[in-house]
C-alpha cells in the first residue's frame, strides 16, 4: 500500500511538472485560478488556457533611402481591445501576441472634419512621448456616414450560432442569445432574418423569416442549447447557403458568426479555413466575426475568417460592449462604404530619416499588391475612424514641415469600380501639448501598448506617463469609452500587471 501511495504521488509530480512546462510554453499561459494558486495539494484547480493568437512581430525602422512608402490593408476590427480588456479585469497574464496596436486605437472615435468625399484624413506630430529623440505621427482617417436604411432594398442577415458544448455558459452562449435579441430590435421589419447553429451537426433554426416577426425570432434564439462538438465549416457552408438563397440584390447581405472559435469538426486549421472562406467571399456576401469566451478561445480562426471573408471582427465581453458593437455602432459594423481598403504613406525623404508602423504587423502589403486592383483587402463601414501611428526619426538638422502624402486605394462596394483618395500632410509639426487631444490621446495608447508588449522600441515609456497623460484629457471623462481606459490603465499600474 506504501509502495502504491509513493508511485501515485511521484505520478501527480510529474504531471505537475509537465503541466508547468506546458503551460509556460503555451500561447495562453496561466488563467486567473492557476496563478493565484497552481497547486491544491498535489492536484491543480482551475482550467488550463488554451487560447491562440497568430504570432505579431514588431515592425522594425525602415530607412527612407531604402523604402520611402508603407502599404497596408485597413480595417474596423476592433476584437484585441476588449480581449486584452476581459485579461486584465480577471487578472489574467497578459499574450503580447493578443495586444495589436491598430485594433486598441481603432476601439476609440476621433474627431476628424468632414472632407465630403468618402474618406477624410488629417494628420499630427510631436515628439514621441517616451522617446524624445523621435517623432509620433498620427494619422486618423475617416468614412463618410451612411446608415442601415440607406440600403433601399433592405437588409439580407443570417445569424449564425455556435452552439457547441464549449459555448455552453452565460457569458457565451447566455452573451449571444442577448446579443442576438438586441440587434433584432435594430432591424427593420422588412429585413430578411435567418438563423443557422452548428454543434457536431448543423441545423438551419428558420430560412428568409421577416425581422418583423420579432417574438418567433427571439423564441427560436431562446430555444437555443449548447451540446456537442463543433463543425464550424459546415456551419458556415449552411449560413451562406441560406444568405445566397435569400440574397437581396443592392442589399446588405452578410453571415454574422457568434463563437469562441475552437472548430474541432471540419477544417481545424487556419491555411485551410482562408482558403474556404476565401471561396465564400466571392458570392456578394460579408462576414462579420463575433468572438465570445475565454480559456479556449481560437483568435486565428475568427481573425482568419474575417480577413479573408470580406468581414470585420469584434470580440463581445459583455452585454455593454455588444450593445456598443451591435446597437449604437451597427451601420459602422454592416454598412460598407468602401471595399479592398488599401492605404499607402509616403514619407519626404528630404525630411524623414527613417519610420516604423506601429501595428498593423498581420496587414501589411507590398507596393505590387497596393497598386493590383485585385488585391484581396479589409473593408471599411460607415463613419469608422481609423488612426495609423508612426513612430520617425528626422534627418539632421532636418525640419518637420512637409512629413508625409497619405494615398488610399479602395472600391466602391455598389459599383466595383476602382476609386482613390489623396491627402498631401503638411506644416503638421506642434509641441505635444499643444496637440489635439485625439493626437495625445492615441500616444497614450500607444505607449500603454508598448509597455503591455514589453517592447524593444518602448525607450523611456512609463504607465505613470500614459495615466498622467490621460488624466489631463477631457475626453477621458466626457466620453466613456476613453474613461474606461484611463481606469483600465489605472488597474493595470495599482495590480501591476506590467
């Protein structure tokens, strides 16, 4: 009995052991419960984090006389906030490869003035706040404003529903049903509804069913269950189905999917899963990924469908931010203004010694794709605020009058046909406070970004700074998005998290 009780202790070692190692080595690292206490005894509590993120490498400084443009394909995803949001309120360690600069600053609004064209761009620089040997330059872009009633020919949905046994509590499968029921109530009552789940098989709930006909709808999204694997492709199969089958010509036809991404049945890989969606986005019909969940979370397959799939991506962490995404920034979310968004900055060589693009890592283009009209690219919805930050070094003795041109590349989604937006920057140059407050703003989260990515070009950056900067921000109390910033920074400095 001695001999059996050592053999199942050295047992419940090693698996402790292995587990470590696992663990340490895993994209996810420790959840809250294993952090706070790996071990009960000989045996761990808790749920391993199984998380996944593609891997971002910082980009690094390009030498003007090598490279004076950067290309990049522009989107509204906005999932990396919210996500790194829900890690820092449950304690979690924070996956630098979850933290994408471009999406934190895109969560936001900016002011930027009208130009009446379908983009308007204005432009800033300062010194970089934690590196007061370079230069920030901010650039926020802006599309003109449409709304869902605009389609004239109405609006074509299919929800599609992840009701797979991973889904299966209040904040996933609980958060979608209510996240469901609240963008019905923004439909019109003409809008064509279709409901789609998928588990280890796939069911179409109802095909072609009026918006109007709001009680069936919310019954039929009530009487949903999680069970089950999850054959996600085979989902998506049926939800194109049923939107080619009710496709509304000179409507909004688009899939919303509603999961935590963790597809086990079907296509499981991510080279697999861009070249089936790539297919789907050929038939006229967007995609809108909506991630829900924690602990299995698949970020590459939702960041994967979205990128490929003419769509966008959020993450929805509660009933608040489902309300922001589905409700009051819908026609940002399902109105396209502008298809295959490409944007190219050309920086003065005369000026400019040297840039780096802070984020955008996973969309960045070549100069040969920037200029194919063919060029898969992101998309672009209504009145939806873009901010691109760089980070420069001058040229000796050099002064910032005439930094960079601004050139994007886009379609009209109505038409197809090839348009182009121009904006020369110049005598943009001020002393950083004496900025706008979206260009102080967007440095603040940017040097919040650094210091969360323990970055290699973070220099003299210090969460004292970013909280300092804030504090002194008016909008960081009139709007309440950037409010929850600053006390997300506040957190991140008393619980430090970094």
């Amino acid at each position: 009995m001695k001999k059996l009780k050592l053999t199942a202790i050295a047992f419940c070692i090693s698996l402790a052991v292995f587990a470590s190692c696992s663990m340490n080595n895993a994209v996810g690292g420790w959840n809250g419960a294993y952090r706070d206490a790996a071990m009960e005894g000989l045996g761990f509590y808790g749920e391993m984090d199984g998380e996944t993120y593609f891997e971002l490498e910082e980009l690094p400084f390009v030498n003007t006389e090598n490279e004076a443009e950067s290309y990049f394909s522009m989107d509204s995803n906005t999932a990396a906030y919210p996500n790194l949001r829900r890690m820092i309120n449950e304690g979690q360690p924070i996956n630098k490869n979850a933290v994408r600069t471009d999406e934190l600053l895109n969560y936001f609004s900016y002011s930027i003035p009208d130009s009446g064209d379908t983009f308007s761009a204005k432009a800033e620089l300062s010194v970089a706040p934690w590196n007061s040997e370079n230069y920030l330059l901010t650039v926020g872009v802006k599309t003109k404003e449409t709304t869902l009633e605009r389609y004239s020919q109405g609006n074509n949905i299919v929800f599609l529903i992840d009701v797979s046994g991973s889904m299966g509590a209040d904040n996933r499968i609980g958060l979608v049903k209510q996240s469901f029921k609240m963008l019905l109530g923004n439909l019109n009552e003409n809008d064509v509804v279709s409901i789609v789940t998928y588990a280890s098989g796939v069911r179409v709930v109802c095909s072609g069913k009026k918006a109007g006909d709001r009680s069936y709808l919310e019954n039929k999204i009530d009487d949903l269950v999680a069970y089950g694997a999850t054959n996600g492709t085979g989902g998506i199969e049926k939800a194109y189905e049923a939107a080619e089958r009710n496709f509304i010509a000179g409507g909004n036809n688009r899939v919303i999917i509603a999961t935590d991404g963790d597809f086990n049945v079907g296509l499981s890989t991510t080279g697999d899963l861009k070249e089936f969606i790539q297919e789907k986005a050929k038939t006229g019909v967007y995609l809108t990924c909506l991630g829900f969940g924690m602990g299995n979370y698949r970020d590459d397959m939702l960041e994967t469908l979205a990128r490929h799939g003419n769509g966008n991506f959020a993450y929805i962490d509660s009933l608040t931010e489902a309300k922001k995404v589905l409700v009051d920034e819908m026609d940002n979310s399902l109105c396209v203004v502008a298809k295959d968004v490409k944007s190219g900055i050309s920086f003065n060589k005369e000026v400019v010694d040297a840039y780096r693009l802070i984020g955008y890592e996973n969309k960045t283009i070549t100069k040969e794709d920037f200029e194919n009209s063919d060029t898969d690219a992101g998309e672009l919805g209504s009145n939806t605020a873009a901010m691109i930050c760089y980070e420069i070094k001058l040229k000796t003795g050099a002064y910032p009058e005439s930094v960079a041109d601004i050139k994007i590349k886009y379609k009209d989604p109505s038409t197809e046909e090839d348009c182009e937006y121009f904006k020369s920057f110049v005598n943009i140059y001020n002393d950083l406070g004496q900025t706008s407050e979206d260009h102080r703003f967007a440095a603040a989260v940017v040097e919040f970004s650094l210091l969360i990515r323990d970055s290699k070009y973070k220099a003299n950056a210090s969460i004292e700074a970013v909280l300092q900067t804030l504090s002194s921000l008016r909008c960081c109390t009139d709007d309440e998005y950037k409010a929850e910033f600053r006390q997300l920074v506040a957190k991140v400095s008393e619980h430090k998290l970094i």
